[in-house]
C-alpha cells in the first residue's frame, strides 16, 4: 500500500502552490486577460501552467503547513504582489488611454455627452479607440511574454516569506499614478499643441470675419485636423508605451 506523509505532500505542492497562487492574481488584475470575455477555468488553467512551466526557473521554497497562521500570510503576500504587477501594467494602459481621452476632449468628442449621459461616462471615443489600440500593441510587442518573465523574476526579488507587506514598503505602489498623467500627457501633447494652434487660428478668423459661423465651420476643421494627427500619432506610440511598460516590470525584476 502506498502511504504519503504530509511532509512529502507539502514538498510536492509548495513549490508550485504559490507560483499559481501570484499568477493568478496577475491574471485576475491584468489588462486584456482580466476581461469577462476571458473565462475563469481559463485564467486558473493559464495560472497553473504558468506555475509548472516555471518551475526550473524559481528558488527553493520551504514547505509551510497550509493550515497555518504563517501560511496565510503568504498567500496574502502573493496575491498583493500579482495583484500589483497587474496593476502596474494597467497603469500604463490608463496613461494611453488618458492620452485619446485628452485628444478627444480638444477634438470636440465630448459634446456626444450632452446627447448621450450614458455614452459619456464611459469616456470618449477617441479613449476607447487608443485602449483597444494599446491592447492590439501590448501583445504584438510581446508585453505578456514580459509579464511572464517579471513574474518569475520577482520570486527572487520578492521571494515567498512570512510578510505580506514589505513589497508594499519596497516598490511603493501609491505612488505609480503620476505615471498615469506623465505618459499620458507625453503622448497627446503635440495632438494637443497641434489643435490649439487650429483654435488659435479660428479665433483670428472670428474676429476678422464675424459674419462666418466659427462654430459650423471650426467643428468639422478641429475633428480632421485631431483625426490626421491621431492617424499620425499612432506609429509613435510603441516607443513610450514599451519604456513606460518597461519601467514598471523593472521594479519587479
């Protein structure tokens, strides 16, 4: 008869119970795989090969009794970390789309929410163009082959121990919103100066010729200047996109 002792089973499990546990909770909060169109038998599926196909690449671990105080800790700690790399790159998708939120606000888009409350409050065309962009730009650049490889990597940076909040201490995620607000600014900002200029123009000719209706004419004038310069920003924007998406992976490895 074949008999298996608990030291043997928590041997056998510890060293991919909490790779599965911390990929999980990457998947559970990263753009593209966090959607409700991804099922979550596919999610604990992907989490648990991600956690055997890594298994040469992870430190050794010591066996913790799964029913204990220290290991409740640690299944804390993994959830927080995967949860903030996920973060992280959903940070970088929100710059992006902060970005053609500001692009479609200087384009005028934002006037379909006089007409459509419902429409507005889930941002403006322009904004949910660029996000499915990004989204089209994450996986041709390979950025969840990145993910992948930040998240091995962080079992040695971060390695599984008995306090959950120390990796809160040492990346300090509260602080990764500017990070928002300056990529997003640096990619809409020559869309952005590139309009301005248009509405300084048509308020010269508002003022020299008051007999034209600016609104009827300048609308149609600021939507195809915004949409040649969108057509035009899009080439630009692997280039900040994969630094920003670097920068945030590299406090992981």
């Amino acid at each position: 008869m074949i008999s298996v002792t608990e030291a043997q089973l928590l041997a056998w499990l510890t060293p991919v119970f909490w790779p599965f546990v911390r990929a999980l909770a990457l998947l559970a909060s990263l753009p593209v795989f966090s959607q409700r169109a991804v099922p979550t038998r596919v999610k604990i599926g992907l989490a648990l090969f991600i956690a055997l196909a890594a298994q040469p690449s992870l430190p050794a671990m010591r066996p913790v009794a799964l029913d204990s105080l220290p290991a409740f800790t640690m299944v804390v700690q993994q959830m927080l970390v995967g949860l903030a790399l996920g973060f992280s790159v959903r940070i970088v998708f929100s710059a992006v789309e902060l970005a053609g939120e500001l692009m479609g606000l200087q384009m005028g888009l934002n006037f379909a929410g006089f007409f459509d409350p419902v429409s507005a409050s889930q941002g403006t065309a322009s904004a949910r163009f660029m996000g499915t962009m990004v989204a089209f730009l994450f996986v041709l650049i390979g950025g969840h082959l990145a993910i992948i490889g930040a998240l091995v990597r962080s079992f040695e940076v971060f390695p599984v121990g008995d306090e959950p909040f120390a990796f809160l201490r040492a990346t300090q995620p509260h602080l990764w919103g500017r990070e928002v607000f300056s990529l997003g600014l640096w990619i809409a900002l020559p869309l952005v100066g590139m309009l301005l200029f248009v509405n300084l123009v048509l308020g010269v000719i508002a003022r020299v010729a008051p007999q034209i209706s600016i609104f009827s004419v300048g609308f149609p004038i600021t939507l195809a200047v915004g949409l040649i310069g969108m057509l035009l920003t899009l080439p630009l924007m692997e280039q900040p996109f994969a630094m920003a998406l670097q920068r945030m992976l590299a406090q992981f490895q």
